[in-house]
C-alpha cells in the first residue's frame, strides 16, 4: 500500500474520485502540484488553475467547466448567499446589542450609580 500526503492528512485522492466518478485527470502530472497547493493551503493558487494547469485547452473543455463551476446549482449559490445575509445581519444586531450593553455599564460605573465595592459587597 503507498501512502500519500493527502492520505496522511485525510485528504481526498483526487484521482481515485475521478476515477470513482468515471472521469480521469488529465494531465495527470498535474495532479502532484494541485495536491501540494491543497495541502499547502494555498487558496491564491487554486484559485488561479487555469494559469498552470492547462487542462481546460479546447472550447468544448471550457464549456464543460463553466458547466460544472458556473451553471450548476445557482439556486443553492443564491441560498448560501441569503443565508450569509441572514447571518451578518444576526451578528451585527447582536454586536449592537453587546455595544449599548457596555455603554450602559460605563455610564452606571462613571456617574456613580454603581460600583465594584457594591458589587464584592453583596
């Protein structure tokens, strides 16, 4: 059995999911780099395959890959992005909320109407 750096570090094997999948890599060679980038974290250079791939040659390939990345799920993109909103929207109502909180406080400590002897009394 040969073990890989992306088995090592519980990673898909992408050609094993090609494969899995019915398709294949090509070029394969480019696998090594695109699992070093992966590992390594490097999301720039992910983000920017088509500059050292060179798998997406013909306009039949281009045209599958906006297939595949543009075209698929638009409804589940568009869900992702209301829910983004929602989420942001939550956090800086809350965030708001954890401000005026701690005006309060800074008032009630600075005009004397509390103090932290009151609070150690107690």
């Amino acid at each position: 059995m040969v073990t890989t750096a992306t088995d090592v570090n519980n990673l898909p094997a992408w050609d094993a999911v090609a494969g899995d999948a019915g398709l294949t890599i090509e070029p394969l060679a480019q696998i090594k780099l695109f699992n070093r980038l992966l590992l390594e974290g490097d999301l720039d250079a992910l983000a920017q395959w088509e500059q050292w791939c060179d798998c997406v040659a013909t306009e039949a390939e281009r045209a599958q890959m906006r297939r595949l990345n543009d075209l698929r799920n638009p409804a589940l993109a568009d869900a992702i992005g209301n829910f983004e909103t929602r989420v942001s929207s939550d956090r800086r109502e809350r965030f708001d909320r954890l401000d005026a909180l701690s005006a309060e406080l800074v008032r009630r400590y600075r005009d004397g109407e509390a103090s932290v002897d009151s609070l150690l009394a107690d």
